[in-house]
C-alpha cells in the first residue's frame, strides 16, 4: 500500500496488495463497502462513498477507466483522467483506499471472459450504446472479485446500469448487498456528471431542462395524465430547450426495465421515467421515480 500525503488517500494498484488489505481488515472483524468509479470525481460519487462509510466500516474506491465500455469513436482517450485532485477528493470524505489497476490488472493476458446481462442491456441505453452494459457488468463482476466487498454503492442516475448490477449479483450470487444512492444534483436539478465538463457555458445553462422535463412528467403521469401525452410533451420541451438528438424518454417497470404502455400503469403502481438527450456534443441522461 503506497501512504501518501495527509490530504490524500492510501493507493494500491494490484488485485494482490488489495485483497492483502481487505483480508487484514475482514480478519479484524472489519465490513468493506466499495464505490467502483472512472474517476473525474464530483460531488456525485463522494456522496456515494458517503454512502458506504454509513454501511460499512471500511471504504474502498476504485478508479479505472474501463476500456471495454467504450465504443470506438466514443470518448475513452478523452474521458477526464484527474488521479491527484481524485485522491484528494477522496481523502476529504474519508475514503480508506483507493484501487487504481492497469488494464492489464483487470484484463490480464487480454481475457476472453465476459458477462452478459442479457436483455435489460439491450433496452434504453443499450440500444443506442449496444457495447456499454456488457462492458460494465464484465468490470464490475472483476472488481467485485478484487475487492470482495460486503457492501458496493451505486448511484441512482446511472438507474439502467444500478438494475444490471443487482441483476447479475443476484443471478451469479455474489455475497454483496448492492445499494442505491440518491442522484446528487447541481442548484437547477442538473444530475452531476463527470461528463457535464465537456459542456459549454450555454450548453450548461440549458442542461438543467432534462430533469425539469422530467420532472413535469412524472408529475402529470402520477396524477393520471396518460404515459404517452406526458412523454410526447417531455420530448418537446427538451427540444425546445436546446437539446439536439432525443434519445429516448421512456416509463418502464422499475425493476424489469421493460416499457410500460398506456393502459399498464395502474392507480398505486410504480414506474421509473429515464431520459437520454444530446446537448451539443454531450449525451445526458437522467430519471425519477413514478408513482400512480
Ligand atoms: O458508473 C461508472 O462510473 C462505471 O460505469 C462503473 C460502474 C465504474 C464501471 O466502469
């Protein structure tokens, strides 16, 4: 383990020294709570490893730009890479180490093993990002494996994503318990991202209208306006507020992912809204919950 300085956190970089440490504190009657990030660290992921120090009595943090994510043409070599202000974040909340592999740490000799969430990967995001959830839940699955933890933290604006993972923990029986964290938002509702760095000052006037849109929506649908009506107007105020490309704005079940048309949504049922729209260069995403 490398020990820096006082206003940063303890690193380690191989599988090897990270179980090393975790079995230390599992022996010493300790509980280990992991948030898996890309880094360009925000307010968003130390509430998430706020998150974990509530649930456990250790934290650990991984930080990996994972490559098989990424589509090409997508921004893997210009993804914020920002390691010593991240190790300085992390210290600020008490973060106990953080995890910092090489590719070839998490893909040793290539690899030829991946995890598939079938279905729920391919709607929503996963038909605009065919790649994406495979390539998450294949690192997640590793870095579940490298750091064995008890507890791991996601957060509720990645909500796709949040569902994958309880899926494949559930169906491949990792020992871990999979939380939820609030989404984390800027003064006008903009979800915090670290991809809202590539937005322009305009641009980032007028992201604050995805979670407003939705907003209204999830408003209207749980007081019994009809999905589609509330969805189509949704879509045209997005539209309106400057943003380019509409994804998708969609209802679906909560936990399956799966669409929910007109006549599904019954008085007392719960639904989630997501959205996906391109703001300039930069694809935003976001949702709430729905409740009839
Ligand atoms: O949400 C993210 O930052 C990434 O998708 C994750 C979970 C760290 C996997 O690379």
């Amino acid at each position: 383990m490398n020990s820096t300085t006082d206003n940063s956190v303890p690193t380690v970089r191989t599988r090897a020294d990270l179980l090393r440490q975790v079995a230390a504190w599992k022996r010493a009657g300790e509980t280990v709570g992991f948030v898996p990030t890309m880094g360009a660290l925000h307010g968003g992921h130390l509430s998430l490893v706020e998150k974990a120090r509530e649930k456990a009595s250790r934290v650990v943090v991984s930080i990996f730009v994972n490559p098989t994510q990424f589509a090409p043409g997508e921004d893997f070599d210009t993804y914020p890479r920002t390691e010593e202000s991240d190790l300085q974040k992390l210290a600020s909340v008490n973060a106990d180490l953080a995890y910092l592999p090489g590719v070839e740490e998490m893909y040793p000799d290539g690899s030829l093993t991946n995890v598939r969430v079938e279905s729920m990967s391919d709607l929503l995001d996963g038909l605009f990002r065919p790649h994406f959830f495979y390539g998450v839940a294949t690192v997640v699955a590793r870095l579940f494996l490298h750091a064995q933890p008890d507890v791991a933290v996601f957060g509720e604006k990645d909500y796709q994503q949040l569902q994958i993972i309880r899926r494949m923990v559930r169906d491949l029986g990792f020992p871990i318990e999979i939380i939820g964290a609030p989404t984390a938002r800027d003064a006008d509702g903009l979800a915090q991202s670290s991809r809202n760095l590539y937005l322009s000052a305009e641009e980032r006037r007028n992201a604050g209208a995805l979670q407003a849109a939705l907003h209204r929506a999830a408003k209207r649908i749980g007081a019994g306006t009809l999905p589609s009506e509330a969805l189509g107007e949704a879509t045209a105020l997005l539209a309106s507020a400057g943003f380019g490309k509409i994804d998708y704005v969609s209802l679906v079940d909560p936990g399956t992912l799966q669409d929910l048309p007109d006549e599904v949504l019954a008085p007392g049922s719960a639904a989630r809204l997501l959205g996906a729209a391109w703001m300039g260069k930069t694809r935003l995403i976001d949702n709430i919950s729905v409740t009839r």
